[in-house]
C-alpha cells in the first residue's frame, strides 16, 4: 500500500539530453548538447542522463556520445550517466572516464526486448551479470531500468509478478538502484502505487526511482503516486521531448519545469530552479525551432510576486 505522505525532498533525474533527444528527427550538433547539459546543471540537477552507447545505426541521434562527453568533462557537483545495452556500450561508456553511473536497460515483455534490444528477457539478465560487477569495480553507480514496466505495446498488460521477479533478479547479479518505465504511458496512480509497493515488499532498502511518459496525460498524476509510494528520484526531460524509437505512438516523458512546478507548490524540495528551466526550456526550443510540449514555460509565474522578482 502507497504511503499517504509526500517526502520532504526528491531527487530529479533529468534524461533529455538522452531519452529526450533519441527520438527526434532533429540531429543536433554535440556543441548544442554540451551546452544543453551545461544548462540544466546550472539549473540545479544533479544527476544527468548525458548520451548512450548504442549503435549509430539503429540510434543516430546518440552518434556523438564520445564527443559529447570531452566536451563536458568532469563537472563537479553533477553525476553524469550514460545508458548501455550491451558489452561493447559499456566498454565505450568506461573509456570516456567522464561517467559517474550507468544506467542498463532490462524489459519486463519478451517481444518489446527483442524489437528494442534485438535480445530476449534471460540474454539482458545475462548481459547485466557481464556488466555489473564491472561497472562496480569501475566505481560507478549501477542504475537498471525496467522498461514496459507497467505495459507492453505488443504484449498489452504485464503482469506484476513477471517485474517483480526480474527485479529481484537484477538485484541478485548486482544493482544499486531500479527504475520502473512506464515506457508507453498506459500507468495510472493505482498501477504505480501497487508496482513500488510490490518493490518494496520484495526488495527491501533498495533504492528505487520512477520513469513515466506522459502519452495519455497520467504522468504527473503517477509521478505523485510515486512520492506516496516511496520512489526517491523521479525521471524527467526538459521540455517534455523524448520517446523510444521502437515503441508505437511513443511520446515525451514528463516536463523537467512542469514536474518542478508540482513538486515546489507541494512542498517537496527538488534543488532546482524553476526559472532556470523556463529559460532554459525557451533556449532549448530555439535550437529546435519549435514549441516544446511542456506547459509552464509558456504562460506566466505563479505567485504573481515570484513573476515580480523575476
């Protein structure tokens, strides 16, 4: 059962620079990505989803991880992540030296991991035992996903029981954080609070942290069911762009300034700057040259003396 209570604080992980960019048909230069991390840092996050180390083939949008990351460098105060797939991404992400955690993405449905993957459920379990021990004697963070966490676009419903064994399988090889991804965005606030409340049943003290895609209008509604629930690091993308290239009708994650706004009008310290990202969100947008989907960038501040200060 969710815990009927807010936390105090919550820690924000902002992916668009890598979920959010991967789907665009829009190439930006590393240059603009660098700054774009830069920006966001600046802003207040503390934990950068930075690029991922896939193939250039299938993903052209992440091409230039490498040269994405010489142009950052280490940046104190900040934890940049990379996501890998496989080995060979790993190898890749290690060779940078500029990651501080890596995120590994595991499927809860058999036919999404073999389409986004090109693996089945057991080969990624057997790719993160490969990984793991690895990426802890590199001394990085070890963060998993599990995407289709709460639907398939194949499969259709996924059963609690099937995520809750894989996570505890990934807990077994060696994990230090998992994501649940509402990778689709069919969760509602029930699903969530049943799917971290299961979590936290089976696993104890793990640190647990949640992804949602706003494609139906329920991420924010499920970012709060995973507040009460006991999540302690919600994903979010700047201007609310993002989606999986091998997911139909995929659409954004939620808005990184948005989700600011909820937190900071309910009393739940994130560390970061509204403004900075409404600035950040219009700067962003004319790199694009397009609106962005998120909300709050574009109609004014509230209170009206938080505007007056501005």
């Amino acid at each position: 059962m969710a815990n009927t209570m807010r936390p105090e604080s919550v820690e924000i992980v902002e992916v668009g620079p890598r979920d959010g960019l991967q789907n665009d048909a829009q190439l930006l230069p590393a240059a603009v990505k660098t700054a774009f991390i830069r920006r966001l840092a600046a802003a207040g996050l503390a934990r950068i989803e930075a690029t991922s180390f896939v193939h250039p083939g299938r993903v052209p949008q992440m091409a230039d991880a490498e040269e994405v990351l010489r142009g950052l460098g280490k940046m104190p105060g900040v934890s940049l992540s990379g996501l890998v797939l496989n080995v060979r991404g790993f190898d890749r992400a290690v060779a940078t030296g500029a990651l501080d955690e890596i995120t590994f993405a595991a499927v809860a449905s058999e036919t999404f991991s073999r389409r986004n993957q090109g693996a089945s459920v057991q080969d990624n379990l057997d790719t993160w035992r490969a990984i793991s021990g690895r990426a802890r004697e590199a001394g990085l963070l070890r963060s998993v996903t599990i995407a289709t966490a709460f639907g398939c676009p194949f499969e259709g419903e996924v059963p609690l029981g099937r995520v809750v064994d894989l996570a505890r399988a990934l807990a077994e090889i060696g994990t230090d954080e998992l994501s649940l991804a509402d990778t689709i965005g069919v969760a509602t606030p029930p699903d969530v609070e049943a799917r971290f409340g299961a979590l936290a049943e089976a696993l104890p003290g793990m640190r647990l942290r949640a992804h949602f895609h706003n494609t139906r209008n329920t991420g924010y509604a499920n970012a709060d069911a995973a507040l009460r629930a006991g999540v302690t690091a919600l994903d979010s993308s700047l201007g609310g762009i993002g989606g999986c290239p091998f997911a139909p009708e995929a659409t954004g994650n939620i808005a990184t300034e948005d989700l600011v706004y909820m937190l900071d009008r309910s009393h739940v310290r994130a560390g970061v700057s509204f403004q900075a990202l409404r600035e950040t969100t219009l700067w962003l947008e004319a790199e694009m040259k397009r609106r962005l989907p998120a909300q709050t960038a574009h109609v004014s501040l509230f209170p009206p003396d938080q505007a007056r200060a501005a």
